[in-house]
C-alpha cells in the first residue's frame, strides 16, 4: 500500500513477496535486537530493505556472526504463513519502521518493533493514546473509576485508549472505550490472529472490527510469559501517559507504568483504600511522583489542551458546573454514599429516609452519574 508520494504505508496481500520476505529476515535473526539492526543501517547507510543484501565482510566488521549473517540472507520461511495471514481481509496488514505509519512516538523506545502486524484501521497509529492499565483481579472500586474516567475522557478529549486486552482492567477499558465511541487499539502477546484470553473473543471481535490490534509477534504466535513485557513496552511506547488504574507492587501493569518512566512519558496513577492490596502499586507510584487522578481532568491538563475537545463539544457550560457542584456540596444524601460500597441501611440511616423512598432517589442519582449500584450498596461517582 503507497500513498500518493510513492511511500510506503503497509504492507498487503498485494505486497511484493521479496519485499515481505526482507523485512521477516530481520525479525528472526537471533541475538540481534532492534536497536543493533537500526544501528547496522546507520553505520552502513543503507535502509532496512536493502540490509538482506549487505555484504558479508562488512557485516562480519560490525560483529555480526556467519549464523546471524546466514539468517539474514536465507530465505525466509515464514513469508508464506504471513501472505496467507494478509489474504484472508482487507482488514490484515503490516507496517514497518521506516515506512510513513510507523507512530514517531514508538521510534522513540529503546527497543522498537521493526514490524508490526496489524488488524483493523492502520491510521488509528496516528490517534493521540492513554494507556490504561491495572489488575486483572480487579475491585469494584477500580471497575467503577476505570468506566467513570473512559467515559469522561470520551467527552473531553479526542484521546484513544490503548491496552492489552487483558483480564480485568484492560478489558473494561476497551470496552468502555467502545461504548463511549471513542478509538482504541489492543497490543497482544502472542500473534494478532490468536485471540488470548478466549472469554474476550468477542471483545476482540469488536476491537477488530471498529478499533486496531496489533502485535510484533508472527500470525500464529501462541502466548508465552516472556511476551507480555515485550507487549508492554509497545503499549506505553505508542501512548503520551499511562494510567494505572490498580495495581500490585509486583505486577505487569508497573513493568508497563516503569517503561513509561524510561520513555519520557506521563505516568498517572488512581489512588483507593489503603487497606486495598491492589491499590499498594498505584500509592508507590504516587510517591515516586505520578500524577495522582480523581477525575478525568487530572489527565488532560497534564497532557496539554493540544488533545481536549472544544468546550462547546461537552454541552457543559463553566456557569452550570458551578451550579451543579454548589447544589452537590450540600447534598445530604449524595454526602452520605462513601467512595466505598455504601450499603443502603447505612445510607438510610444516616439521610433518615425509608428505605422505598431512598431507592427510588438513589436510581435517580444513579441515572444522573453520581452514584453507581454495587452488589454491596452503592459508591459515590466523582466529585
């Protein structure tokens, strides 16, 4: 695929076999990583494409050896798999990392991907993203504040939400994305065509079908432990921040949060109950200086205004927060719901309302977007 300028975008089913087949060598030569391949190209002024057909001495002189060399310059035997792959839609395709859709923001990682695989809208790589990130065991708590914080960045900003299509946090961010109409795009940790976990099969449909996947694996690629910080790298490397939703100390979203450290990016982190294991990573990366977010703008004005919707678009005008805030701040029953699970009892006997009648104003609330329903009671939104 070509733009009007003759560069190149992705590559397709139409794609020149040569071609494909060059840029496969690159990504299965062993012991040599990205950053090494790139390095090679610069020092012998030649592009990616053209590295296959280097001369033997002159590698050899960088301190390549004669197998990486011999991997280099056979042919590869996965250009079939990847053809048959790219034939099987439109929706299938490949960019790579000097071609003009390879996200600036990706080149800038210490080990990017010299190849991705793609399923869905290749130009969605353009899309400004926040990662969002957190447990896959996740609380209450956290599912409520990672739906309330989607769903008020779909009104405010033009932001996509990337993530790793995990159990837990993940999924509820892609799906929350999806229902709010905003972009999001799924990293994976195995081959784009492999859809893991399966209970998210029909996640992973809708994604392909109205976002992107990607993955620097081969189609077919199964799973793997040592996958998933590879994947993580990628997922923060495309994003401007990362936000942890919840997380453990020791736990796949903090090697996600410590890449967006390493990369120069935003790190946001949302806090909770302190007696909740789950919320020990988000509070240590608060210490160490993330961004501590209650609500949606936390995100935006540390990102800039560059990615925020005009006003106008949120139907919302300054006067009528205003009001709205003034008439919450003296609101007994809304000041009797906890950012915990409030159960109704409680929330009756502190409001001295029946219980018949409080149900009723409290689905009113919950209509409203201050209030949430939970199996234990209901937790306040916000505010």
């Amino acid at each position: 695929m070509n733009n009007k300028h003759g560069r190149l975008l992705a590559l397709t089913s139409k794609t020149d076999t040569k071609l494909l087949e060059n840029y496969l060598r690159l990504i299965q030569v062993t012991g040599v990583g990205p950053s090494t391949i790139l390095k090679t190209c610069r020092l012998l002024g030649c592009g990616l494409r053209s590295l296959c057909s280097t001369h033997n001495d002159e590698l050899i002189g960088l301190g390549w050896s004669s197998e990486q060399i011999s991997q280099l310059t056979t042919p590869n035997k996965s250009v079939n798999k990847v053809l048959s792959w790219l034939s099987k839609s439109d929706k299938h395709s490949v960019v790579c990392y000097d071609f003009e859709t390879y996200p600036e923001l990706l080149k800038q990682v210490s080990q990017p991907p010299l190849v991705l695989f793609c399923l869905g809208d290749i130009n969605l790589l353009d899309s400004p993203m926040l990662a969002i990130v957190g447990s896959r065991r996740v609380s209450t708590d956290a599912q409520i504040n990672t739906k309330t914080l989607v769903s008020q960045l779909s009104a405010c900003s033009e932001l996509a939400v990337i993530s790793g299509l995990a159990i837990g946090v993940d999924g509820i961010a892609h799906r929350q994305a999806l229902e709010s109409g905003m972009n999001t795009i799924a990293v994976l940790g195995c081959g784009v065509d492999v859809v893991y976990p399966k209970r998210h099969a029909k996640l992973y449909d809708s994604i392909a079908n109205n976002g992107l996947i990607i993955s620097e694996f081969l189609p077919g690629t199964l799973p793997q432990p040592s996958f998933f910080p590879r994947r993580n790298r990628i997922i923060s490397g495309l994003a401007l921040g990362t936000l942890v939703s919840e997380a453990r100390i020791q736990s796949g979203s903090l090697v996600t949060a410590n890449y967006a450290i390493e990369q120069n990016r935003e790190v946001f982190a949302v806090p909770s109950n302190i007696r909740n294991p789950n919320a020990e990573g988000c509070h240590w990366l608060i210490k160490q200086g993330a961004n501590l977010v209650e609500r949606a703008s936390d995100i935006t004005d540390v990102l800039g205004d560059k990615w925020t919707k005009q006003a106008s678009l949120s139907g919302i005008s300054s006067q009528t927060t205003k009001k709205t805030n003034q008439s919450l701040a003296s609101d007994l029953l809304l000041d009797s719901v906890g950012y915990e699970s409030t159960p109704v009892d409680l929330i009756a006997q502190r409001t001295g309302i029946s219980i018949s009648d409080l149900l009723g104003q409290l689905l009113e609330y919950e209509l409203r977007g201050l209030v949430a329903s939970t199996s234990e009671g209901y937790v306040k939104l916000g505010g």
